[in-house]
C-alpha cells in the first residue's frame, strides 16, 4: 500500500512541467573535460537529465539511483548530470571518478531558468522523450523504479 502511495504521489508530481515546444537540441555545454556537448547526441533515446550539485545532501542520497537506472537501462536511456554550482573543474573531475559516476556529467552555473525548464531547488530532474521533447520534471529524487516506470507507461 505505501509503494503504490508513493509511486501515485510521485506520477502526480512528476509532471512539474510539460514544455511542449522545448527540444533538447539546442542546449550545450561543456563537460568535465573541456568539450562541448550537445544534448542533441541523445536523440533516439530516453534522455534523465538530473541538475545537481556536490554539497547537496538530497543529490547524493538520489546518486546511487541514477546510476541505477543508467547501467539497466543503456539500451533506450542516458542519464546526464548537470552539475549546477561554481566548482573548479579540477575538483568536479575527483569528485566524478570518486563517486564512480558513469553517465556524462556537463557543467552550467546556477541560473534560474535553463533551456529545458526552470531548476528552482536541487536536485531538479527532466525526462526528454526520444523525439527530443521535454515530457516531465521533478523537483526532489527520484529513483530508478520511478523513471522505468514513468517511461514504461510514456511507451504505451
């Protein structure tokens, strides 16, 4: 009974935003190795990008999740972490390899409003549909049972 209240409270706070016109495409930026990444690359797949920071307490109880989802779901999904604070890259790249982190891990400075929506708290996480259209957020962790199903249920 608690699991099927948490997955229905979850489903209807999933859906933080639903920004139809907002493709992934036409965001960049550069990863821990200097090099401009485009989401784009993504196309084709189920995109998790999960906007987090290395001092935030919620981001790490969440990591081992996305990390989770990452490694089962290679086949039709990439997470991609955003890391969304002033950090030296030096430091992001220990933090990364420490962590084991093994989806890309791109880096922005805290802003407001980003390309694929607004990140009002940490860690804050969108669903891109393969067709590269922002499809679902969600303010908080979220889990890997909560993105399979999520994207299960999107697949028909």
């Amino acid at each position: 009974m608690g699991k099927w209240v948490f997955s229905t409270f979850f489903f209807s706070f999933l859906i933080l935003v639903i920004t139809t016109d907002a493709e992934a495409i036409e965001y960049q930026l550069p990863d821990t190795e200097g090099q401009t990444q485009s989401l784009d690359q993504y196309k084709g797949k189920w995109l998790v990008v999960n906007y987090w920071a290395t001092w935030c307490g919620t981001c790490m109880d969440e990591l081992p999740e996305l990390i989770d989802f990452h490694e089962n779901n290679r086949l039709d999904a990439v997470v991609v972490g955003i890391n969304f604070e002033s950090i030296e890259n030096k430091s992001l790249k220990e933090f990364v390899a420490n962590m084991s982190i093994p989806y890309p891990v791109l880096i922005t400075e805290p802003v407001r409003k980003t390309p694929i929506g607004p990140v009002p708290a940490l860690p804050t996480t969108y669903i891109i549909d393969p067709q590269g259209k922002v499809v679902a957020g969600e303010v908080g962790i979220v889990t890997r049972e909560n993105l399979e199903n999520y994207i299960a249920q999107k697949k028909g």
